[in-house]
C-alpha cells in the first residue's frame, strides 16, 4: 500500500473508512460478472463529496487508479478494482433529500437503492420509472453510471431520460453541477455524456432524478402463440394500432416449456411464444388500448390470452417472465445473459439463427426479449463445473452479439460495456469512433485514472484481439432478479 | 448520396488546413439564434431524404438537410409524431437545424426534448472524418452517448448528416382548455396537474390566461377535460402553433426576446417585463430591455439559466456564462471534435 496516499487519507478525516487488510477487501473484488476479480490496493467508502473530490485529488497527483463501485450488482464487470487502485464504495452516500411532489423530483445521494426512491416517493403518489430488475438492491449511482432500463422503459425511458441534474467530480477534484432541476440546462448536453459512461469520466455524488406520477390504472395480459412470427407480428401491430405499452415482453418456447414443467402454467403446448404486454394510464385510455390490444393479438394468431383481474394474478403471469429462468437453472446451474439490440423487424430472423447456433454449440438457450424495444436477453445455460462450458458459452454469446451489430443493432441495451463487451466494441465502432470516445474521456479525465481499461477497448488491444474472449460466470445472489 | 458526404468531407478537411471557419446551415429558419454567425458556408440542404421508415419500429432515420415538413407529413401518414413538437420558426426548416439548436415545443415538459428522441447520429467532425454514434434501436449503452452530446450543440461539435429519432403515436384526440387565472395560480396549477395522471401535452399562461392542451384517446382527454373544468377552445391548433413558431403578436416585434429556462415551480419572477410563460411554468419568455447582468444573476439563483433568443444585443453574450470548471471541459471537448476551431466557430459563445 501507497504509503503517501494513506498520510493523505489520513489527513482528509481520520475518521474516513479506509480498508487495506486483504480478508476485509475481498468482499470488493467484483461486481456482478465474477469471472473477473481483482483485489485492490485499497477500498474507501466516503461519507460525502468533500471526501471523494480530497480522495480524487490525491490519486490523480499519484497516478493511482480509481474505480467506483455502488451495490456490485453490475453484470458486465465495470466495477470490478484495478489491483493497483483505490475502490471507492458509495453506499454510504446513501441519503435520500427532498422529495419535491410539486416540482416532481428527489434528490437522492448515489447510494440511494433505485426502488428506495419510489417508495419516498409514495406518499406523493409519484415513482422513479426506470426498473432495473436488480432495483430491490442497484443504488443510483450505477443506475447513472450503466444509464439502466427495464422493463418499462419503452413507455418511461431510461435512466437518461429520467435523471435531471447531478453533482460530479472530476479525477482532479473539481467538483460541478450538471444539468439542471429546469428542463435544460446552458452549454453542451453533458448530463447525457455521463450518463451511461460507466464510471470513466467522473464521479456522481448527487442525483436529482425526476418522479412520474403513478398511473391511475394497469391492464396485465399474456398471450401464447403458435409461432414467433405471429408474436413478432402483433408487437408490431399493438404499435402500430398507436398504442405504446408500459411493458412489451417476449418469451419463447423454451420459457414455455420451464413454466410448464416447473410452474404448471397449463399453457398451449404447441404454443412457440408467449408475450407479457402491460399497459398503464388513465383509466379511460388504458379500457381503449384493451380493445384495440386484444383485437391485434386475436388477428394475429393468438391461441390464448389471459388478463390479470387483481393484483395477485398480475404477479402470477409476471412469475412466466420472472420465475422460467430460476426453474431453467435447475437443469444447467449457471447462465451468461446477452444483452444485444436489435430493430424489431429482424426479431423472427435473429431468432432463428439464435436457435441455429445453440444446436451446433449444443447448447440450452432460453430468450426473453424486451420485445416493445428490441432489446433481447438470450440466456445459455451451462455448467462451469464440465470443462470448457463456460468458454462455449462466451464465444456463442459473441458470436450473438456480433448478429445483433450485422443487422443494424447493438451489443448492449442497458448492461454496459465494462470488460465484459470490450472486444465486441471493436466490431461495433470503427477506429477513428473509438479514438473520439478515448478523446471525451480525456476532456473529463486528463489523468486517465478513473476506470481504467473498461468501456472502451484501446486502439491496440483492438487491433491485437483475435479469438481472445472475455469470461463470465455464476452470479453472487443467484435470487435477485438482473434483467 | 456518398458523392455529396465525400465533398462535404474534403469541404471541412479543406477548411481544416486553410484554418478557415465553416459556418454551416440548412433552411437558415434559425439564423437569428446563437452567437455570431462568421465563416463561409457549409449548406446541407442537398443532403435530403427520409433513409428508413418503419412506422411499427418507431424508429425513423433521416437525412439532416431534410425539410421538417417533409418528415412530418410522413409521419402523419402513419398517425406519428417527432414527439418534441419542433418549432419551425420559419417554414424552410430542416431536421438538422432542429437537432443543432436542441429546441423543443409546447409538447416538452409531457413527453420530452429533441435529445430524449435522438437515438443516433452520422457527424463529420472537424477533421473531416466521417463518425457515426448510436443506431436505430431505441437502447443501447455502447460507448459514450455522443448523438445526444451533438444535440443543442449548434453544430460546434461536428456537421450533422443523418440522425435516427424514436417517433411516437400521434394521439387522436387533443382539446384545448380556457382558464382566467393570475400567474402564481397559473404556475402552482399547471404543476399540480403534471404530478397527477393527466394527458395534459401542453400548458401556457399569458395575460391572465392559462391554456391546458389535452391529448390522447377520446374517452382519456373526454375524462380529464370533466375533472379540469375550464372552457373548451375553438381552433387552439393555431393557437399553440402560433405560440410554437413566435407568430403570436407578442413575439412579433423588434424587442430583445429572451429565453428564461427555469425550474417548473418558481414563484412569478417579477421581472417588470412583457411575459409568456410555457412548459409549465419551465419556460418564460421575457421581451424588453433589462439589464443582462442582473437577469442572469436572477435566474442563475433560482436554479435557470437566461438566453438571448432574438434582437437585442449579442455582445453581452447570447448563452448563459458557464462556471469554470464546466467551460473548462466544453474547451475540451471542442478541441476534441474539432482541433482547428473551424465548426461554427462562436455560436455556443458562452465558453472560448
């Protein structure tokens, strides 16, 4: 350890928390995506922003890496410590301030847990609308950092539409205000810049998110159909009809068959697809949509169509959604989740040369997709214990991602980059993109301290990369819900 | 198409070496907005034509130097929408001026700005190289979020040449509401009203009169319209595309218009000027003479930011003064697009 650094530590408060010893650092040494560790030199978990711009100042004097770290519930590994750096641990930054049901914002310190939010908001009748699946435990800060989804975001956007101002600071020190609580603020969009930049352009210390008032009512269905196609078909068609639902998703026939096996869903058993469609508004509009919703999904072939009539059954056809995947992991232990986007147009296409590169890696792969977005989340089942799963399901899961580039897509919706899609950034983007992306971080960043190595992949490891892959494995916390 | 993004291209390499400023432009419909306008000119309005529609994936990819009219007749055809209602301000506008200067419509506050609905963009940057950022899916977390950072740029950044918006459906039922009420009230309603499932899609108080637009499905805005009361508008169509593109007499004359961005919930600024105020209670537009200086400070106190939007004096500067620290990155991230300094050289002039 950094002796200089520690005097400096000490000197900001002797009563900062600062972890050196290795038993107590090793809790730190990934996030979510743990076939990637590393212990770091140190771990602080400051208690305010004078603390982390001191921190910061001194470990950009020293050159010594940062990286940042909220709940860990990351998954493509972007805060996972550099062995040479400083871990600096938000979760004590975790007050939540005013909560303005007039102004409809909260301001929330990054450690704040994302559903902590909404139920502050509560009272007021108001909620924060982007719902990572992990948002029982993600703290904000991350949410900022990953820019996350959800489930809903067709409807509410991400976190970068939802997010007003924050307080950064830079790997300097300096610390700022961006945004603003008016709906713009002077000067270049920077608030969308940090925003998704996953921990490599500053740190976010205070968040001013926006509330969205809680819809009035919510309509649930779930319908099977006999092919993807006719599924594929009528999320087009519910659009189409000009109908945006709050959540749009797509499951196929392997779900089916987990729900069938392990929950006794009584679905069609020829059924090929099921689509969970939720749609959320003003009483009046959301009885209109239902129409318009259960006419498309009986013109387009539906076999059955089921709608909740009270809560408990809401949460029953979310358990199709939610529960298939912790019944499909009785059979193989552990799954790697893809996070590719694609236009929806292509949907039956990717899927059937999903379904094609699963057979000839010889492979269980189960889809769900945020099918109203396009974004779809194939997940490979695989036992890390037999040798050389683990490996065949990272390569079928770049190869996954490289048909979602080659069709217009992405390699990630909502995940991040991290160190699990470094490679895949050099199929997405061209050499002079990547070189602009290292020329942003650099305006923020001049030391180049703050997340080194992830996000984006250097211009040389770019060009050296051949059949290199990047590892994943089983998830501490198998219970939580990710995606 | 190629051909002409190849001459644009040798176009800003040339300038690049001859360290001569660029001042690009479409239908010139905002001219009157921004710095100073120096440079010879870059003219994109052949660079036109909607690439790729598809209705059912609300997704919609267009040339920069396409007309605004062009695409929303397109739209409307599918019963969409560009969802931030842009102002045209002049009917020569163009798509890429619309995503240069980032301003948005009455629509904004209800389902968001220009950069909410910019999922990707095609740039040349200032060293004429040909970039694209983003895509044509509505997520995705690959690299920093570029597209949104060129929006409200006003081009310093890069020329833009094709952008992808996510559209959204055009509701099919819209009513305009009546209410006679002083400012204060008009500012505590309209935030009332946004924190409670209402289709409200625009809101505006001028002289003791407030307009709430309802937009939605016939049986959602028939409900909201029982539980706001106030009187039902005949032709408010005009009304708010009036108030979208400054036609309305209050924007008409030659006075200094300036564009005050606020938190929605700020009490009556008291300003002792003419006044408009939009976006529910976000956006007040303030005409006459005042001294810049005190404005600013005025506005920067309760969170907002002052723009000189048309006439009056740009020496004082047009955009609100940065703090340090943030121009300091903005002069970084220029000379990151464009070393030279040749794009747009001074139209942001709040950082140099």
């Amino acid at each position: 350890m950094n002796a200089g650094l520690l005097a400096d530590f000490s000197r900001i408060t002797p009563a900062l928390n600062v972890i050196t010893d290795h038993e107590r650092l090793r809790p730190f040494e990934t996030d979510a995506f743990i076939s990637h560790r590393a212990v770091p030199m140190c771990a602080i978990l400051p208690e305010d922003e004078t603390q982390v711009a001191a921190i910061l100042a001194s470990c950009s004097a020293r050159g010594v890496p940062v990286v940042t770290r909220g709940a860990g519930t990351g998954i493509s590994g972007g805060a996972i410590p550099s062995e040479d750096g400083v871990l600096l641990v938000l979760t004590r930054m975790n007050h939540i301030g005013k909560v303005d049901h007039q102004a409809r914002t909260a301001t929330v310190g990054p450690g704040v847990r994302n559903l902590a939010v909404s139920d502050a908001a509560a009272a007021h009748n108001l909620f924060y609308a982007p719902d990572p699946s992990s948002q029982l435990i993600c703290s904000i800060g991350g949410n900022v950092a990953e820019n996350s989804g959800g489930v809903h975001c067709l409807k509410y956007g991400l976190t970068t539409h939802n997010v007003l101002q924050v307080r950064l600071v830079l790997s300097g020190g300096e610390s700022m205000t961006l945004g603003s609580r008016a709906l713009d603020a002077a000067g270049y969009d920077l608030m969308a810049v940090v925003t998704g930049s996953e921990g490599m352009l500053g740190l976010v210390t205070e968040v001013v998110v926006k509330l969205t008032p809680v819809p009035e009512h919510v309509e649930t269905l779930l319908a099977a159909f006999p092919s993807v196609t006719d599924a594929a078909n009528a999320v087009g068609r519910i659009i189409g009809a000009g109908v945006v639902p709050a959540a749009l998703e797509m499951m196929d026939k392997m779900v089916i068959e987990a729900c069938e096996k392990f929950m006794s869903a009584g679905f069609p058993l020829d059924a090929e697809a099921l689509l969970l469609i939720e749609l959320d508004g003003v009483r009046e509009e959301v009885a209109d949509q239902l129409v318009r919703v259960e006419q498309v999904l009986n013109d387009c072939h539906a076999q059955e169509i089921r709608r909740a009539k009270s809560d408990a059954e809401r949460e029953k056809l979310w358990k199709a959604r939610k529960g298939a995947f912790a019944a499909l992991a009785t059979i193989r232990p552990d799954y790697y989740t893809i996070d590719g986007t694609i236009p929806r147009r292509c949907l039956p296409d990717v899927l059937a040369r999903y379904t094609q590169l699963a057979e000839e890696y010889r492979m269980l792969v189960a889809n769900v997709f945020h099918a109203g977005d396009g974004n779809l989340h194939p997940c490979i089942f695989y036992d890390a214990t037999v040798p050389g799963e683990m490996e065949r399901s990272e390569e079928l899961g770049g190869k996954m991602l490289e048909i979602c580039v080659e069709v217009g897509g992405t390699i990630t919706g909502e995940h991040g980059v991290g160190v699990e899609k470094l490679r895949q950034m050099c199929v997405q983007f061209r050499e002079a993109e990547l070189a602009t992306f290292h020329a942003i971080k650099a305006a923020f960043d001049p030391a180049g301290i703050l997340n080194p190595g992830k996000g984006v992949p250097s211009l040389k490891r770019c060009a050296e990369w051949g059949g290199m892959h990047v590892r994943e494995g089983k998830m501490p916390r198998a219970d939580i819900p990710r995606f | 198409m190629e051909n002409l993004i190849q001459s644009l291209t040798e176009r800003v390499k040339q300038a690049a070496s001859n360290n001569t400023p660029l001042a690009i432009h479409g239908g010139n419909s905002k001219s009157f907005y921004g710095g100073a306008i120096r440079g010879d000119a870059l003219d994109l309005r052949a660079y036109t034509g909607i690439i790729d529609y598809e209705p059912k994936e609300l997704v919609l990819t267009v040339r920069a130097g396409t007309p605004l009219q062009e695409i929303e007749t397109a739209l409307e055809a599918a019963g969409q929408m560009l969802p931030f209602e842009p102002p045209y301000y002049a009917d020569t506008a163009t798509i890429g001026g619309t995503v240069a200067t980032g301003l948005s419509g009455p629509r904004r506050p209800y389902t968001g700005a220009v950069r909410d609905f910019v999922l990707g963009t095609r740039i040349i940057n200032g060293k004429g190289e040909d970039l694209s950022f983003g895509g044509r899916v509505i997520k995705n977390v690959a690299g920093y979020d570029v597209s949104r950072l060129m929006t409200g740029a006003m081009g310093t950044l890069g020329v833009l040449l094709d952008i992808s918006f996510k559209v959204l459906p055009k509701p099919t039922d819209e009513i305009t509401l009546r209410f006679e009420m002083d400012e204060a009230t008009a500012i505590q309603r309209f935030n009332e009203w946004a924190g409670k499932p209402l289709p409200i899609s625009a809101t505006s108080w001028h002289q003791g009169v407030a307009m709430v637009r309802l937009s939605g499905a016939a049986a959602g805005v028939k409900a909201a319209r029982e539980k706001l009361g106030g009187e039902a508008v005949a032709d408010a169509q005009a009304f708010w595309r009036d108030l979208r593109d400054h036609r309305a007499p209050f924007f008409e004359d030659a006075e200094p218009l300036r564009r005050l961005s606020v938190p929605s919930t700020t009490s009556p600024l008291s300003l002792d000027l003419p006044q408009w105020i939009e976006w529910g209670g976000a956006l007040r537009w303030v005409k006459g003479a005042a001294d810049v200086k005190v404005l600013r400070e005025k506005i920067a106190s309760v969170g907002g930011h002052a723009t000189l939007f048309r006439h009056g004096d740009k020496s004082v500067g047009v955009f609100h003064p940065l703090a340090p620290v943030l121009a300091k990155i903005h002069v970084n991230l220029k000379a990151a697009f464009d070393p030279d300094n040749i794009l747009n050289p001074g139209r942001m002039d709040n950082f140099s």
